[in-house]
C-alpha cells in the first residue's frame, strides 16, 4: 500500500490529490492520511471533500501506524531504541520531479510533490480539470461577483495573485519571503502591458491596502466579492482571467493551471522557493522573470 500524507494549504493538498490519482492510475493501492498533517496546524484542515465534493480512499490510524513503525506499546519502543525505526516513509527533500515515486509498491508519501510531471496521464487530467472546475452558480452568491465574473470574460483579463498575510510570518518568511515583490509586479506588469496594451489587471489578495500602494491604477482592479467562500470565488473569477501573473503560491499554481486556453500567458517569479531547488513546479507554458 502507498499512504500520501496530506498538509498544507489548498493549493498543496490539490497537488497531493493529483499524485493520487496518478499513483491508482498505475494500478496501486493509495489512500490519503488526512489527519497526520493538520494535527499541529492549527491555521488548515483537509479541504477537499468540502470544497470540491472529492472523496478519497482514507487510510485508517491503525494503517498509518503500521506503514511508519509508530507503535506506542513498550517493545516497540525497545526494539526502535535499540534497532531503529523500520519506517516506510519518502520524505520529498527538493521541488525536483522524482521518478522514482512511481516505482515504490509500500510507502508513505511525505510531500507536496509540487509538479505536473507527477500527473502526466491524460484521463488523470482530465478528471482533475472536471473536478476542480467551479460551476458559477454553485459558488456565487454577490451581484459583486457576477459584475466580476462579467468583466473577466469580456475583457483582455489578467490575474495578478498577491500572497503576503502568512508568507511575513516567522518561519514562513525565510522560505517565501523576498520574491513576489514591488520590482516583481512592476516588471511583470510591464511585460504583460508590452504583450497585451489592452490588460485590465485583476487583483487577488488579503492585504488590499499594499497593493492599493504598490498594484494599482487605472486599469487595475482589487477584487473583493464578499463571498462567505471567498478561495472557491477568487480560485474560479482567477481561473477565468486570459492570462497571469502568478505569485509564488501552489493556489496561484492551480488557477493559473485551469485556464487551458492555448492563448494564456502565464508570468512567474524565476525563484519559487528561497530555501529549496523548485524547477519543476515550472510548466513550458510559462514565462519566468
């Protein structure tokens, strides 16, 4: 059996997902630990089912035990005192595509596997684009979001995802931090502008008041629907938009990755991470800066 850790944010746990169905894709038998990965964060919780109506194959706690020798009866800790732990885990150690995921038969996937190259099937992407598209109506709820959701698509739209809040963190910083910043946005914005005179720039982000500062103008707009699920709203008026600018985000990654329109640019930061090789998060659609 392969047991896929799932954590982190949305974005991260689509990722996961999509190396599932990959992995069932080639005949294993896979089921997702969603428990695991959220006991100590406090700030995300398994997100799928609830905002998507994906269900998974659950591994069980007992199951999870077994697959990483976590035993907590006294000669199991003995014996791992005294021998080691006889675990099963892969832990992903780089953003770099690893092949050899696929050949492993028993093992738990700890990860974020962050590149298509994990999902290259066919059918497997067309499920993943069937079931992570939103239908408007199931999601909007605002005469905000469908006055957006309108202009988006008759206008030359470009999505500009702005990721700040939990990146300024400390512990978040050092891995994020430094990027996606003021020259960042400004020359991406100049390319797309030099590409395409007639963008109209749609903002996507929690810290409205930098980007009032820092990503505005005249054909700039900071979108705010109001809507109680505001990261299936944003996810889909951002998905809609004819091309990107991306910010280091797995989110961004996703909205970006649903417009499959052959005409999309797709603007990225050359660095994703600041502490970790990331090169195959990049797909050949998009334009690194």
């Amino acid at each position: 059996m392969i047991i896929i850790r799932m954590m982190g944010g949305l974005g991260n746990q689509m990722f996961q997902y999509a190396l599932y169905l990959q992995l069932k894709a080639l005949g294993k038998e896979v089921k997702i630990d969603d428990v695991y990965g959220f006991r100590d964060d406090e700030q995300r919780d398994p997100v799928l089912e609830d905002m998507y109506g994906i269900t998974y194959d659950k591994a069980t706690d007992a199951e999870v035990v077994d697959i990483t020798d976590s035993y907590l009866d006294i000669f199991s800790r003995i014996r791992r005192k005294l021998f080691g732990r006889k675990t099963k885990e892969y832990e992903e150690l780089t953003g770099i595509f690893d092949p050899k995921v696929f050949e492993l038969e028993d093992a738990y996937l700890n990860g974020y596997f962050q590149s298509e190259k994990y999902f290259p099937d066919k059918q497997v992407i067309e499920q993943l684009r069937r079931e992570f598209a939103f239908k408007p109506e199931e999601v909007f709820t605002s005469a905000e979001s469908w006055e957006l959701y309108r202009q988006i698509r008759e206008t030359k739209s470009v999505s500009i995802h702005v990721r700040r809040g939990d990146y300024l963190l400390p512990g978040a910083i050092e891995t994020y931090g430094g990027i996606c910043d003021t020259d960042y946005y400004k020359r991406a914005i100049d390319l797309m502008v030099s590409k395409h005179p007639d963008a109209i720039f749609y903002v996507f982000t929690s810290d409205k008041e930098w980007c009032e500062e820092n990503v505005s103008g005249k054909k700039f707009r900071i979108v705010d629907t109001g809507e109680e699920n505001e990261d299936a709203a944003d996810m889909l008026l951002m998905s809609l938009c004819k091309h990107h600018i991306l910010a280091n985000s797995s989110y961004s990654w996703w909205s970006a990755w649903m417009n499959d329109s052959p005409e999309k640019m797709v603007i990225v930061p050359k660095k994703w991470l600041n502490n970790k090789a990331m090169d195959d998060i990049y797909t050949a659609r998009m334009t690194r800066i």
